[in-house]
C-alpha cells in the first residue's frame, strides 16, 4: 500500500516494501496496521503474516515529486524474517532517489543495531525508534550507534511519563493514541517532552492527542501547533 493521504502529520506518503508484523511492546496493543489489514483483508491475501513486496521496491523511482516518505506503515523493516539482502534492496532504492528523505520506524532496536552497519546510510534516510514508556529507553541507545543523518523518536501512543537521553537525536513526535480502546495521555507527560526537547535543542512535533478519533482532541499544546522538524529538512529543501 502507498498513499499521499497519508493522515500522517510528519510525512508526505508511504511506502510498503513489506507488509506484517508481530507484536514486540505495549505500543503495538492496538495497532493500526493490523487494524487496517483486517479492515482491508482482500487486499492481504497473507493477513497479518510479513510479506515481501519485491513488486514495490521500484515504486519510489516513479514518484518524482520530492517527498518525506514513511517507510512500511503497514509493518516493521527491521522485523527479523526480513532478509539482509532485501534490506539492502530497499537501500539501494532509497540511495538512488535522493529527491526524496525516508523515514523508518523500528521497533526492533536490537536487530536494527546489530545490522546498522552492513546498510549504506545515505544522507536522505532518517532512522527512528518507537518509545512509548520508560520501559523501552533503551531503544535510543541502540538508534545512537546508527549513522544515520537524522536520528528520532516516535513517543506515539505516549503511554506514559518518559525521562530521555536525547544526545545525538535530532527529532522527538509524540502523540496519543486513537481509537475506541484508547488509553489516555496525560498532558504533563507530553509538556515533559517538549520541555526536555528544548533543553536539549532538539525539534518537537506534537502530533495529536489522541481519542476515539486520531483528530478527536485536535493536536493543539499551550493554544499551538507544534510541528518542528530536524535542521536537516531544512537544508533538504532548500537544496530541492
Ligand atoms: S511493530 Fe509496529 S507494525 Fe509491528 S505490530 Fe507493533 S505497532 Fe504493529
């Protein structure tokens, strides 16, 4: 699945090299993938099993507007039954279409670590581990030893107070979580971030706060829109 309405505040479209997954944390309870692969099940012969997609790798090639490109919303690159080799497949596209950045979340920190340094981190990839509570700090350590240009979190749903390390990281999203099993955010969770953001000099992306519907309580935090990216999108652009 690719989209340019993505519903995605921080990226442009989505690309899915491979669909499913597996629960690995807490944030995955009600996860959204799953949830739209039931909803669309035609449309996934192999349910919620990983499934290569060797069809879609040449797809950003097509796409020649630049855009911000969230890698796998309908799964997790890093997932262990994904090959070294199909890995690199998928970064080599990513390098050979430097008009676009790449965004990819992982949370499988520990498999994303241990192969960091076979992939080709071209400038245009921007690595991020999912955090959701203090129990999974110990992503960041392992996203730290990526030499990836922009290294971030997504605190999204925040499921509860977090105290980060944000050395070497250069962009924090944070959000809510949507839907009608959705456990609360508190909102001095959220300002602990912001706060630890600016301290640290690192771009805060406020996304939503979540409820019955991802816009159910709008995405607004002191009467603003907080939607900062990484210095890194800046330059990007300007050399567009
Ligand atoms: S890692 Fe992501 S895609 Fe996989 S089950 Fe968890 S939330 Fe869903």
């Amino acid at each position: 699945m690719s989209s340019i309405n993505t519903g995605i505040e921080w990226c442009d479209r989505t690309w899915n090299p491979t669909t499913g997954c597996d629960k690995v944390s807490p944030g995955c309870t009600h996860c959204y993938a799953e949830a739209l692969t039931k909803r669309f099940h035609t449309n996934f012969p192999n349910g919620f099993d990983l499934t290569l997609h060797r069809n879609r790798l040449e797809e950003p090639k097509r796409w020649k507007k630049p855009s911000r490109i969230f890698v796998n919303s309908m799964s997790d690159l890093f997932h262990e039954e994904v090959p070294i080799d199909f890995l690199k497949e998928v970064f080599d596209v990513m390098r050979e279409t430097p008009w676009h950045i790449y965004q990819i979340l992982t949370k499988r920190h520990e498999g994303l670590r241990e192969i960091a340094d076979q992939l080709d981190w071209h400038d245009n990839i921007w690595m991020g581990v999912s955090v959701e509570n203090q129990n999974y700090v110990n992503r960041i350590d392992c996203l730290r030893q990526v030499p990836a240009q922009v290294r971030f979190l997504s605190c999204e749903p925040l499921l509860g107070n977090l105290e980060l390390d944000l050395k070497d990281i250069h962009w924090v999203i944070v959000g809510g979580e949507s839907g009608v099993k959705h456990r609360p955010i508190q909102p001095e969770w959220v300002e602990n971030i912001k706060q630890q953001c600016e301290d640290a000099k690192v771009a805060f992306f406020f996304k939503q706060w979540g409820g019955r519907t991802p816009k159910a309580a709008g995405r607004l935090l002191d009467e603003k829109i907080w939607d900062e990216m990484p210095e890194a999108w800046d330059k990007h652009q300007s050399s567009a």
